[in-house]
C-alpha cells in the first residue's frame, strides 16, 4: 500500500486498452443537459425523456478531431 500526495491511498493500477475506434465513439456521443448538468450518452446513457433529449447539448470538444 502506498500514500499518494493527495493523501488518499491506493492499491492497484489499472491499464485499460480499448481501441481508438471505441473512444471516439464513446466522446462523439456524450451530451449534456445544460439545466440539470448532467451527462448523457446517446447510445449508452440516452436521456429518459423527449423533453430532456430536445434540450442536450455537445461540448464544443466532443468532437471526432478533438478526441
């Protein structure tokens, strides 16, 4: 067990390795819902209403050439 500098402690270290084909997926699909604050995916997360999915919005860097 180490101590980090942030005082909090850890224990292991994950390495994941996903392809870039899965990432940019994962970023182009994220949205925002700019009254509550929170993230959806289009396809992982969708937003549970019309109403809410009328109003989401993208980062300006959720983009393809941005990620």
């Amino acid at each position: 067990m180490r101590k980090s500098q942030s005082s909090f402690y850890y224990y292991l270290l994950l390495i994941l390795q996903v392809s870039e084909d899965v990432l940019v997926e994962r970023v182009v699909g994220r949205r925002l819902d700019p009254v509550t604050g929170k993230i959806y995916h289009l396809k992982y997360s969708p937003p549970e209403t019309e109403e809410i999915a009328a109003r989401l919005t993208q980062r300006f860097d959720d983009t393809e050439e941005k990620a």
